[in-house]
C-alpha cells in the first residue's frame, strides 16, 4: 500500500541535506559553545554561522535572531516578555481569536496575572475584523499578537496593513509566523513586525529547536534565569546540532521558495477543484485567494472529520481535522467556531497540508480515496438520511 503524507502543517520530515550537516555536531564536533578551548570554539562558530543564516533568510540582523525550543517557546518568550517589560506603561493586550493555542493559552495566564485581553473577531473566511481591531486600541495597550498565516484553515492575515494602523504609537506588534515561514516570503521589515516566532520542524528541520526574530531596540523580560546565553532571554547550553539543522533548513527554503510555493499552489488548487466536482455539499474553509499556498481545509455535511482520518489512513493518507496541537480535544475547532461554516458542516473537517515532494498523481489518488469515504459515511448517517 502507498504511504502520501498530507500533513505538513503539523510537521515535516528531516531533509537528507539538513541531517547531514547536523551529523557531525553529535559527534567529532560536540563542544560546548561556551567553552574557551577548540572544541567550543568550533561550536561557536556554527552557532554564529547559523545565527547569520537564519537572518538571512528573514532580511533581519544576525543579533535579532534568539534561537528557542520551537515555536511554542517562542510565542510565550515573545507574548510574557513584552507584557512583563512594558506593564508599567498599560496591562492591555489585543489578539485573535483564532491564533495558535501557543498564544491563546499565554493570553489567557496573562488574564489570571491582571492584564486585560481583547480577543479580535474574524469574517466567515478567517480574516481579521479591522475595524474592531482599530476601535480595540487603547491608550494603555501595549502588545499586539496576530498570526500570520492560520494553521488551521491557512488564511493569512494583513500584517503590514496592522504595522500601518499601530505606527507611531507604542504598541509591541508580534506574529506567529510559523506555518507561513518557508511557504511564503516573510521579510520582517515588509511586515513591519517587531517580533517573529519560527519553528523548524515545519520547514524540514529537526524538532526541538526554533527562534525568535526580536527587533533591535525591542526589550523582553526574561522568562528563565540562568548564564547569559540568547542576550539572556534564553539561557542554558544551545543545541547546537538543532540549530545547525535548522539553520540549513531556512537556507534550502530561502532558495527554494518560489519553486516550492508554485509546486504546493497547483496541487492545492487542483485538489480543491477535484474535491468540489467531485463531492457534494462540501464547503472550503477559509479565503479562496489569502491562503497559504499548502493548505486546503474541506468541511463535509453531516460527515464527521475524525472517522474520515481514520478511514483515509486506513488506506495509507495521513491528513488531520485540524491542529495537531488540539485535534485530540473532542470539541470543535475554535478557529471553524470562529468562521462558522455550519452546523452540518462544523464537525466534518480536514486539513491536507501538501509539501515540496507530494505529486498531482498523489492528489488523485487521495481524492479518490476521499470521494469513496465520503459516500460510505454518509450512507449510514442519520442525518443525511432526514436531507
């Protein structure tokens, strides 16, 4: 039986090129970066190297890149720090409502510690309400975290329409750039952002590993005591071998942007024309057009996601119904409660998240096999039944 894997927006596979830079700092070469001797400077040596790299690839400085865990770590890094560092000037933070649970979560501890939390409403197709987001700005706001992309439904967000709105004022602008890094290009000064978090493990590097793009002249409260690792944001023994691999990893998706992006855009585009001729009473979830060029999220009436996984893996397609941080969660996706496809519909998702090496003859395929669960499910629904 073929394997096709359609669930690049939870994680990748390590790139042969990526895991063969970072062999050799498991072993000839596993000194410490902090170390005076040869074996640490030689560690501190790829650390820079790596440090310049992912700048690179972000059009940032290599002092502004704060190498993190991943992208969980650096959400919190970005979201706690800024809040801590700037309460004496306001306790007000704006957000979305669909963001990542990596920043809900954050947002929601904030609240238990004092500060107040404006949640902004998106449109049916995920698409941040701007003029809430406008009247939400007060005078005591001081930190604004909005995504980029969605991880869910793919939309993505008008960042640089949010830098305009806020210029001038001092309000600390962060974004989650996590599914959008590597798929799309994501300049920091285009964006207009003061922070950026990053992970890895979505664009072909190893897990564990990530960074925050910190704005020079934007100061952070550190999270954790320790040396003085990070400029003291992060401090503790850097993981060299992570960081190598991820640096390799923006470097590879640098280069290969435009390539892969227009590869990824035509299987999507595809897929999702397949899908709707194909398959009736099926509605795409979130923007036709704003989308991240991977992402092509269906919701199915009166068909539920989670069978429809099981169904399609069954069959060798690995897909999700959603995030694959709260897909266990048996309640509906707060980002398609946000949207509001439906009540047949809210329950009945997937999410095919394509990658640089999935084919037109894989997307065949797969909806092939989607059209024939789709049929068998729905032959035994109650629902259907009563249409």
């Amino acid at each position: 039986m073929k394997r096709i894997y359609l669930d690049h927006s939870a994680t990748t596979h390590v790139d042969t090129r990526v895991l063969e830079v970072m062999l050799p700092y498991f072993t000839e070469k596993f000194g410490n970066a902090s170390s005076l001797h040869s074996f640490g400077q030689e560690a501190a040596e790829a650390l820079v190297s790596s440090r310049e790299q992912v700048a690179a690839a972000l059009g940032a400085e290599p002092h502004e890149i704060i190498f993190t865990s991943g992208g969980t770590e650096s959400d919190n890094m970005a979201i706690k720090g800024a809040a801590y560092m700037h309460s004496s000037r306001g306790r007000h933070v704006i957000t979305s409502v669909i963001e990542h649970p990596a920043v809900l979560r954050t947002c929601e501890q904030l609240e238990r510690e004092g500060f107040e939390v404006t949640y902004i409403p998106v449109d049916r197709e995920g698409i941040l309400d701007m003029k809430f987001l406008e009247d939400a700005i007060r005078e005591d706001t001081i930190l604004m975290s909005i995504m980029h992309a969605n991880n869910e439904i793919g939309t993505i967000q008008p960042i640089k329409e949010i830098s305009n709105l806020i210029a001038g004022r001092e309000i600390v602008l962060h974004t989650d750039a996590v599914q959008s890094v590597g798929k799309m290009p994501t300049d920091v000064h285009e964006l207009g952002v003061d922070m950026l978090s990053i992970s890895s493990h979505k664009l072909y590097g190893p897990k564990g590993v990530g960074a925050l793009y910190l704005r020079n002249g934007v100061n952070l409260s550190p999270l954790v005591q320790g040396g003085g690792h990070e400029r003291g944001l992060r401090p503790g023994t850097e993981n060299i071998p992570g960081i190598v691999g991820f640096a390799k990893a923006m470097s590879i998706a640098r280069v290969q942007l435009e390539k892969d992006s227009t590869h990824m855009q035509h299987l999507r585009d595809s897929m999702i024309e397949k899908i709707h001729s194909r398959i009736p009473h099926v509605k795409l979830n979130g923007h036709e057009k704003k989308r991240l060029p991977n992402n092509v999220n269906m919701s199915f009436r009166h068909v539920e996601g989670e069978s429809l996984l099981m169904l399609l893996d069954m069959n060798g397609v690995a897909v999700s119904t959603g995030s694959a941080c709260s897909s266990k969660s048996q309640n509906a996706s707060h980002v398609l409660t946000a949207i509001d496809p439906g009540v047949d519909y809210i329950h009945g998702s997937l999410r095919f998240t394509l990658g640089r090496e999935n084919t037109l003859e894989e997307v065949d395929l797969v909806v092939d096999l989607l059209e024939e669960a789709v049929m068998k499910l729905r032959q035994i629904s109650p629902f259907e039944q009563e249409v």
